[in-house]
C-alpha cells in the first residue's frame, strides 16, 4: 500500500512543482531587451572568456583570458565607457614532474570573480596543462584586498585527473543569504571509465580561506554531460543553469535545490527539479550551450548562451542570444547583443547587473575584426 500511495503521489507532487514554476502566466509580464549600439567598447583587442563585477568603489572589473595563456584585468571608473591597462591577474606557468623530468606549459582558463562583503576579490580559474599525464587539470583560488591590484599566490581547491578526459572546467561562484560560498564546476575526474560528466560544488564558510574537502554532486545525467555552471538564488532557492546534451545539441537547462537543503539529493535525469530553461524549445539539431544566469536588482532572471540558431551547423560560428524571464523559468524574447555575421563568432558570454534595468552584456568575438577580443555592449531591460 505504502508503495501504491507513492505512485499516486509523486505525479501530484511533479505537476504542483512544475505550476510553481510557471507561477500564474497571466500574471506574467513579457520583458524585452533593447541594446544600446552608442555603447558598444572593445574592452581588449584580443583575448576570450570575459567576466564582470563591480568593486566597493562602484567603478567595474573585467577579467578575462588573454589567449597566451594568462588572466588579464582590467577596470573602468565611468560605467565602462573606458578601460584602464590590463593588469596580470594569474599568468601561466611551467611545471616539470620531479620524478619522470616532462614538462609542460600550463594555461589559466575559466576565469570567474566575485567580491565578498568586506571588499575582497575571489578570483577562481582552471588550470589547463598543454600536455597530458604530467600536471593534473584544476580549480584554483586566488584573492585581492587592493581591487585587482595585487593577488595572493594560487590556492589549488580541486585536482581532477591529468588527462583531458578526465578534467574539470567552468568554476563559479554563489554567495547565500548567510555569506556561505558556493563553488560550482563541471566535472569529469568521477567518471575516467566513460565519457560522463557532472557538476561539482565546494563551499567555504570563512570567506574562500579554507573549502570543503569533498564535492558534493549537484547534478547529474547518465550517460550525458552537464556542463558550464552559473548559479543565482532568490532567497530561499538557488538556481544553477547548466548546459545539458540530452538533445541532439547542447541546450540550457536550469537544476534547483532549497538553500537550506542545499543539493542534499543530486538532481538526476528524471528529477522534476531539472527543467528546459526555454518557454520555446529550439530544434534537436541547434546548439544552444555555455550559459550564463543572473538575477537583477529588479528580481528578473536573464539567461545568455551561444547558439547556431539560423546559422550555420558549425558551433564554433556561434553567436550570442539572452533570454529574460520575471521567473527562473520559461525564458524568451530571445535577442541577440552584437551583430556577428555567419562567418564571425561570440561566444563564452557572460551577463552583468549593472542597475536600474541596465545590462552588460560580454562576448568573446571577431564579428567587426580578425582577432578574437573582448566587447561589452549595454542593454535596457522594458516592459510591454
């Protein structure tokens, strides 16, 4: 009988979760976005994977990769009209194995900053080995107490395995309403038998000085690869947008935990608690990944990935598109920031709050040059 209940149960249970979700639609405002091309700025005339925040003195931050290898940084104290010189942030290094003599360059990739409330930087970054088996792909932590100025030698939170099949990628960082730090990455090191991969957290209670020593797994699909992390919470969820290849293609999908049960449960393939991010699903064979989420000041959520959508099949020529949502859910009216023509790209986009239904929005992209760099461009966010 107990089992009989279950089953009458759990169908209730999933659709009430999934009305949550969409709330009321006839409540729902539609919310565009409407881009400013007058502030369009290349922020470096070379370099990839850019990400903002703005420091205590309200002036803004962008660190990004500078494609030799090393995170670059720089700032701008009059809303990013200009940028400053770029500072060296972490910069690559060589490692020989002491034992068998190899060595190998390794890269700093995957930048992602976030400033506590003290003021501090926390800058989190993997390390990339150029050639296998010698230095183990990584999560590393490095902070600042002089705005970007000066950093501390690196803190190496996470070693995966030294071969690319057995990486971890894409750290990002979540602060909750107690000032605990979450640490989200896409993680292949539990998986070297197969091609599988998961999303990983590590979290801190004492401002990044110490982590957890164990992950916790946050989601999972058998026999997938959930990849690209970026969480934001309301308050009382938090909401991590992942990239999920159930389809044909990458696509974004949202996973969901309570904040005080925080991924107590990994959110599984048939968990209700993992959901298409999209109101309007795109076709099997269009990719649709790296996403980025963030929440406003105005409590909307907009969603960023690259997409091939009325493009050509090829990812790598994949541009820019933010979805915009008054939930964490049901994301459209979709727009696309730069003009990247079908031969161009722009991709390992990030989003940023800027206030007052104000946006940034960040690409890497050659679409008005031949070297990929960094461009932000500012977008309104309207009601009709």
């Amino acid at each position: 009988m107990q089992y009989i209940r279950q089953l009458i149960l759990f169908p209730f249970l999933f659709f009430s979760f999934l009305a949550c979700q969409s709330g009321n639609k006839q409540n729902s405002q539609d919310y565009f976005i409407e881009w400013d091309e007058s502030t369009l700025i290349c922020i470096a005339d070379q370099g990839g994977y850019p990400r903002m925040r703005r420091l205590k003195d309200n002036s803004l931050i962008t660190v990004y990769e500078n494609r030799k290898g090393d995170l670059m940084l720089k700032r701008s104290a009059d809303e990013g009209i200009t940028w400053s010189d770029p500072v060296m942030a972490y910069e690559g290094f060589n490692y020989t194995d002491e034992k068998t003599g190899e060595s190998t360059k390794v890269n700093i990739a995957n930048p992602e900053i976030i400033r506590l409330a003290n003021g501090d930087i926390l800058l989190a970054c993997n390390l990339r080995p150029q050639k296998e088996g010698i230095y183990p792909f990584s999560i590393a932590l490095k902070k600042s107490t002089d705005d970007g100025a000066t950093w501390t030698e690196p803190n190496i939170l996470y070693r995966a395995g030294a071969y690319f099949r057995d990486g971890c990628w894409e750290p990002s960082f979540l602060i909750l309403p107690d000032g605990m730090l979450h640490l989200y990455f896409a993680n292949e090191s539990p998986y070297r038998d197969s091609d599988e991969q998961e999303i990983s957290m590590i979290y801190s209670v004492d401002n990044g000085a110490s982590w957890s020593e164990e992950h916790t797994t946050v989601c999972f699909r058998k026999g997938k690869r959930d990849g690209m992390p970026v969480a934001v919470h309301d308050g009382n969820k938090i909401y991590v947008a992942i990239e999920d290849n159930l389809s044909q293609q990458f696509k974004p999908y949202l996973v969901q935990s309570s904040i005080e049960q925080a991924w107590v449960n990994p959110v599984l393939e048939n968990s209700p608690y993992r959901y298409s991010a999209l109101k309007y699903p795109l076709a099997g064979e269009v990719y649709a990944g790296a996403p980025y989420l963030i929440r406003t000041d105005k409590n909307l959520f907009l969603l960023s990935y690259q997409t091939t959508e009325n493009r050509t099949s090829d990812w790598e020529l994949s541009t820019m598109e933010v979805v915009v949502s008054d939930r964490p859910s049901d994301f459209g009216n979709p727009s696309q920031p730069f003009d990247v023509p079908l031969s161009k790209e722009a991709k390992w986009n990030a989003l940023y709050d800027l206030g007052n239904n104000t946006v940034a929005a960040l690409a890497s992209t050659n679409f008005s040059s031949d070297k990929i760099g960094i461009w932000m461009i500012k977008g309104k966010i309207i009601k009709r």
